[in-house]
C-alpha cells in the first residue's frame, strides 16, 4: 500500500501532474512520496541510499541487503572506507553501469557500526545528498528512513529533515521508504 503523506512544494500549475493523479503525487517542482511497505529494491529510481558506516563494514540491516545485492558497491565501498574517504556529511556515491539503479549513494549515518546513528550526520548528509542529486542530474531517488533502523533515531526526527532537505529541490522524485 502507499500513502502519500506530503507534497510540500506544489507548483500549483493546471498541469502539474499532481493535479492529474493525486495517487501519485509528482510535479515538476518536487515530489515526495512516502510508502509504508514494499521494497527499496523494487523501486525503479535513478539513485538508491543505502545508510552505512565509515569503517566498511555492511553486516546488518539494509547495508546487508545492499551487499549482498550489489557487490561491486560493497567492494569499492570498502576500499574507500580504508583509505579514510568515507566520512559523515558527505556521500560515496557508486555508479552500478545499470539504467535502474544507475547509482548506489552510500550515506554514512554513523562513524562505526558499533555507534548509534546521530541526527547532526542525517542533517549534514542530506545536504550532501542534494548536492549530488544536482551534480549528477538524478530525476528520481528511493530512501530508507536514514538510521532509524539499527541506527535508533526517531523517524519523527528524521523525516522532517529529509523533507526540509528536498523542498527546494526541482524536477525530482524521492520516494522514501518509513520504518516498518
């Protein structure tokens, strides 16, 4: 089932497509659509987050699901984290070679696996998300609730911040996954 739960920025034009198809809302400003269940895998984006650490390690939770998923990202990955290149605030972004995903934005939400996730990491972050998203011109993105799974934030902490963090963003769709 999706729920829509925001549409923060609409463009307010006749024929903004969330207009046309409230089930979906989408706009040429901005879109964000909130779904309660299904899988970040299945969703045909152009850019998946996968919310990791900064010491290479990918054992639990959705990092596991990434790496098992997409190895080539976990390789790379790790090497970056071993020479000190992965670091809060900013993103390791992996290019697949595949049209969906095309990349994999690893989002560091803690230093190391063993800490708790902290929300000045989801703030910085996201600012580097956006900036990626532009830099690279990604029209669509699926993201998980950032480090309220094994992380321990409160989704009611974080999912201001992502939607604060895209509502100046134009011409992109972001799909975020909520805590189940």
């Amino acid at each position: 089932m999706e729920t829509v739960a925001l549409y923060s920025a609409y463009c307010g034009s006749a024929d903004c497509f969330a207009v046309r198809n409230p089930e979906r809302l989408v706009c040429g400003v901005v879109g964000i659509i909130h779904k309660t269940d299904g899988s970040i895998f299945d969703e045909k984006a152009d850019a998946l987050v996968n919310p990791v650490n900064c010491v290479g390690a990918m054992g639990a939770g959705l990092a596991l699901q990434f790496k098992k998923r997409f190895a080539e990202n976990f390789d790379a990955y790790a090497a970056a984290c071993e020479q000190g290149r992965v670091k809060t605030g900013e993103m390791f972004v992996f290019e697949t070679g595949s049209l969906f995903p095309k990349f994999i934005i690893n989002f560091p939400t803690e230093n190391h696996y063993r800490d708790k996730s902290r929300i000045e990491y989801i703030e910085s972050g996201l600012s580097a998300l956006t900036r990626e998203i532009e830099t690279r011109a990604i029209k669509s993105i699926a993201i998980p609730a950032l480090g309220c799974g094994l992380g321990g934030l409160d989704w009611k902490e974080v999912k201001p911040l992502i939607i604060n963090a895209f509502e100046n963003i134009n011409g992109v769709e972001v799909v975020v996954f909520e805590p189940r």
